[in-house]
C-alpha cells in the first residue's frame, strides 16, 4: 500500500507538467494523422519538421522577435517543408514513406545551418504563455491555459474546413483519388495542401516546445514520430474514427492519455530508456490488435466449414 501510494503522489505531482506537455505536442500527433487519416498519404515529415518549427523559433526569439512571430515563421517553413515531401512523390513517383525520410533527413542539415550550431539556449526569452493574467508565467498552469487555447481554436477551423468543399475534395482525394480527379479536383493541390498543413501543425508544435523549455535542439524530434503514432492509436481507440469530429479529436484526446501513461510508468519506476521499448511494443499491440480480433472471429467460421 505505501509503494503505491508513492506512485500515486509521484504521478499527481507531475501530472500538470505532462498534461501542458500533452498538449503542446498533440499539434505533431494532428500533423501524423491529417495525411495518414485525411489523404491516405503515411508520411514521416512530423519528425523533422517538428526541429524545423523549434530551430526557426529558437533563432528568432534570440534576434528579439515576438512570439507570436516566431510561430508564424514555424508554420511557414514547416508548411513549406510538407508540400516538398508532397511534391517528391506526386513528381518523381517516390512512395510516400521514402519521400518522408528523404525530406527527414535533408532536414537535419537545413536545421544546423539555420541554428549555426546544434542547439541553443533561449531561456529568459519572452513567450505566448507569459500572457497569462492570472497564472505565473513559465509555470504549468499557463501553458495548460496557452496550449488548451491554440488546441480547441485549431480543431474548430480545422472541423470547419473539412466541412466546406474544399476540405471535403481533400477528404476524396484519401478516399479514392482517381476517382476525386475524375470529379474534377486538382489531386496535386489537395495533396500538397494537406500534407503542408499537416507538417505545420508540427512545427507549431516545436515553436511551442522551445518557448516552454527555453532551448532549440536539433535532435529535439528524435523519436517524436513512434510517440505521436502511439498517442494516435490511443485515441482512435478511445474516441474512435468513424466522423470529422473523432478523426479530429482523436490526436489531442490521444496524446493527453498517453503522456500520462508515460508520466504513471515514470512514477511507478520504469527506467527511462525502457520507455522507447514500452512505446515500441504498445504501438505494435495496438496496431496488431485489429488482426487478432479478425482472426478470432473468423474461427468459427472455419470450424463451420470444416464440419
């Protein structure tokens, strides 16, 4: 009894950080699921773009920029940054998850030379959550506050355009994109718009990270993608998929969850480096599980047969 009460009193202590935490990254498991869900496009952009977003932040807010600029300025380049990966495969035919990692990792080098070095210190910068009135700024509360604001603004417009036909030709391009173009849709304009919208949410979400943690890191985006996909399968499977507004829901419900499964494993004593391995095995779990159900239903039916 007391070893879990430790664990509880741990994992209450820490749950405000994780849950600002959660929140903030939930923009890099929206920018997975848009192309994954939306364009039926897997794409591998989210982990470089996500630096991309905290690089182009970190050196603007050093220069004395606004934050809100910097921001904007992450959006950009992380915008900028999907419609390459789009173009590579609609142009040159490159499957969608090689055109991803291509992109990935050319944006490693661009990341060091916007930054000049691997990482920098902007600690004591101004940031967006220093603009909450009755919370202290730096402190969990805030950015709570910040970060819950930016993540219902950005599912009502984005609920809102996917209800209007421009979103809705985005949506049959997933659904069946030679179909869509013999509908008269522009496949090309759809599918590099998505996909750059995608990739900006994720640079949104490294701006927001650097101005929480008050450093840019080009490495910050290690492993970033396993950790969205992983919040993505929790909240398909808790909120589901079936219309806009769960496919929506499900990347901010997700990633609340899971980063605080992850905070409940680092209470309870989970070494840190078996984190990556948990992720790993759980995602695999959940992306498995579909099958395994299938197969258990069709049993009886092979029984039925044999007999």
């Amino acid at each position: 009894m007391g070893f879990v009460g430790d664990v509880l009193t741990s994992f209450v202590a820490i749950m405000p950080v994780t849950l600002a935490q959660s929140l903030i990254l939930a923009f890099v498991v929206l920018g997975i699921m848009i192309p994954f869900r939306m364009l039926n496009f897997p794409d591998l952009t989210s982990e470089g773009a996500f630096p991309l977003g905290g690089c182009v932040c970190g050196v603007l807010l050093a220069a004395g920029a606004s934050p809100l600029m910097c921001i904007a300025a992450a959006l950009v380049a992380g915008f900028a940054a999907g419609c390459c990966t789009a173009f590579i495969h609609l142009r040159f035919r490159i499957h969608t998850l090689l055109a991803g990692i291509l992109m990935m990792t050319m944006l490693y080098s661009i990341n060091l030379r916007i930054m000049g070095k691997s990482n920098l210190s902007v600690f004591g910068s101004p940031s967006v959550f220093d603009w909450v009135p009755f919370a202290r700024p730096g402190f969990p509360a805030s950015k709570i506050v910040v970060a819950g604001l930016l993540a219902l603004v950005a599912f009502m417009l984005l609920y809102m355009f996917f209800r209007t036909e421009k979103g809705t030709a985005v949506r049959a391009v997933g659904a069946n994109p030679d179909m869509a173009e013999a509908q008269g849709i522009n496949v090309w304009a759809a599918t590099i718009g998505g996909v750059g919208l995608a990739s900006a949410f994720s640079a949104s979400s490294g701006a927001l990270m650097v101005q929480s943690q008050g450093f840019a890191d080009v490495n910050m985006g290690l492993g970033i993608l396993i950790n969205g996909l992983a919040a993505l399968m929790i909240g398909e499977a808790v909120v589901g998929k079936q219309t806009v507004w769960r496919q929506l829901l499900a990347p901010f419900a997700g990633a609340i969850i899971y980063y605080q499964l992850v905070s409940f494993c680092l209470a309870a004593g989970m070494p840190p480096p078996d984190l990556k391995l948990a992720t790993g095995l759980f995602v695999l779990a959940m992306l498995a599980l579909p099958s395994l159900k299938r197969s258990r239903g069709s049993a009886p039916v092979r029984e039925a047969i044999r007999e």
